[in-house]
C-alpha cells in the first residue's frame, strides 16, 4: 500500500542539538530510494508502507548504534485507493 507519511525522529538525552543524529537519517533515507523532503520539523516520505516502515527502523537502529538509549517517533500518513498522488501532486493541486 503506498503512503505519504510525516515522520519525526527526536534523539533524547542528547543535549539541544541534534543535527548529526538528524544527518544519520538524512543519509539513511537518501539510500533508501524513497522519496522525501526534510522540512524543519521532520521529513515527508512516500513509498510502499513496508518500505517506509523499514526505513524508519533502520533510522532507529543507526541512532542506538550511534549511542541513543531512547528515540521518540512520531508518524503520521495518508492513503488513498481512488488515485495515485505523490507529495508533488498534493502541493501542485494547491494552484
């Protein structure tokens, strides 16, 4: 099933800035081949449900491995079944 998804991806415990644990996502999600485009409070994302889900895993992963004890996840998506529409789509139709 194809989604677009809002995801954000928050560290904890590790001071106010989070920008290289941020990078580690950025590049994970780069390789991935998914579409997405960071915004200053997340990234959207849009691919198959799995895919999307395996990415953000492997986000999770790499963030413990980096020495992150807690990460806090927030995601939200929207499906549709009467068309296909991308996030481009979505923005265009605003006009």
């Amino acid at each position: 099933m194809k989604i677009i998804a809002d995801l954000c991806i928050v560290p904890m415990g590790v001071g106010p800035s989070v920008s290289a644990y941020i990078r580690e996502v950025r590049d994970i999600l780069a390789a991935s081949g998914l579409t997405h485009h960071m915004h200053a409070n997340g990234t959207n994302i849009e691919g198959d449900i799995a895919q999307v889900s395996a990415a953000v895993e492997a986000c999770c992963q790499r963030l413990h491995a980096m020495g992150v004890e807690r990460v806090f996840c927030t995601m939200s998506f929207s499906t549709r079944t009467d068309k296909p529409q991308t996030m481009d789509d979505k923005l265009r139709s605003l006009g």
